[in-house]
C-alpha cells in the first residue's frame, strides 16, 4: 500500500453518514484540527446551508465549496469533512487527488441514512425518500473512488474512528 506523505484526511460520504460526528472524534485522538466543510460555508455566507441553496442556488454553493476545500486544505494535519456532493465535482475530485491526502468513504445503507436525515431541515437535497435514493445511486460510484471505504452502519462512532486509525496510514 503507498504510504501517503501528507497529514489530511478527507472524510467523505453521503448526507447522514456521520463525517461530522467521526471527524470530530477522529482529529481530537490524532490531535489534529477538524474543518466541517459545510461549517466554514455557513460561517463565511452568515447563512445556513438550506438559506445559501435556496437564496443563492446550487451553482454557487458548489462555486463556494470548491474554493472552501482549497482553503480547507492549507491546513496540515487536519481532518476535513466534505459536503455529501463535494467529491462528486470533478474539479474537487481532480484538486483531492493533487493534494494527496487520505480519502475515506464512510459507507452507510440507504435505510439508515434516509432515517438519519429525516426531519432535519437543513439538508436541502434531502426532498423525498425516491430522489434521496436516486441521488445515491448516482454517488456510490464517486465515492468507490476513495483510497479506503469505512462501514458506519450501526456502529458507534467510536468503532468507526478504531477501524480508521487501524488502516495505518497516519
Ligand atoms: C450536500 C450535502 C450536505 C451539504 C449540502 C449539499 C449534498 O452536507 O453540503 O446540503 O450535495 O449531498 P452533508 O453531507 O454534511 O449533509
């Protein structure tokens, strides 16, 4: 397995996987920082997620997505949890690649990620359980392309961080 020579872990999945949950604990026992992707966007707009979507539309968004990872990506180490669409760009997928950290899918079922997201109301492209699918279905084969892929259905975010910090990559 190549070792990678950089101190950045991309969390990736889709919404409801758990990237917030196990980045936190993760960069807190590697005693590195954690960036929420989607943090630093409603920070930097002073929206929510759903307001920037609904007001300033999708194109934009990933517009300021894309240039949060670059940003995001400065920081070395750090943990970074992606937005559920981010790696699906090509340009972040393209950027990711270059910067040569460590991608992990965190894979969740569809049942269990439709049962987390539901009556949250800050994920605007949760809409309905047939176009949550839908738009699953179309990322799997994004996020097959991580360098490791990490169940997270029912596990406890704690196992989930043991079997990360097991790939030994760090
Ligand atoms: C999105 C997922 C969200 C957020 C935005 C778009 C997506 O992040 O970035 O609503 O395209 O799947 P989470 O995966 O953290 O919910």
């Amino acid at each position: 397995m190549r070792r990678h020579q950089r101190k950045l872990v991309y969390l990736l999945g889709f919404m409801g996987c758990g990237k917030t949950t196990v980045g936190v604990l993760l960069a807190r026992q590697l005693g590195w920082p954690f960036i929420d992707l989607d943090v630093t966007l409603e920070a930097g707009q002073g929206m929510s997620i759903r307001e920037i979507f609904d007001r300033l539309g999708e194109p934009f968004f990933r517009q300021i997505e894309h240039a949060a990872l670059r940003e995001a990506s400065r920081s070395e180490p750090a943990v970074i949890a992606l937005g559920g669409g981010t790696f699906v760009q090509d340009s972040n997928l393209e950027f990711i690649r270059f910067m040569d950290g460590i991608t992990v899918w965190l894979d969740c079922p569809i049942e269990e990620l439709e049962r987390r997201c539901q009556g949250i109301d800050n994920r605007p492209l949760f809409r309905d359980a047939a176009s949550f699918r839908q738009l699953f279905a179309q990322r799997v084969p994004y996020y097959q392309l991580a360098d490791f892929r990490v169940s997270t259905g029912g596990r406890t975010p704690q196992e989930v961080v043991d079997e990360i910090l097991k790939l030994q990559v760090f």
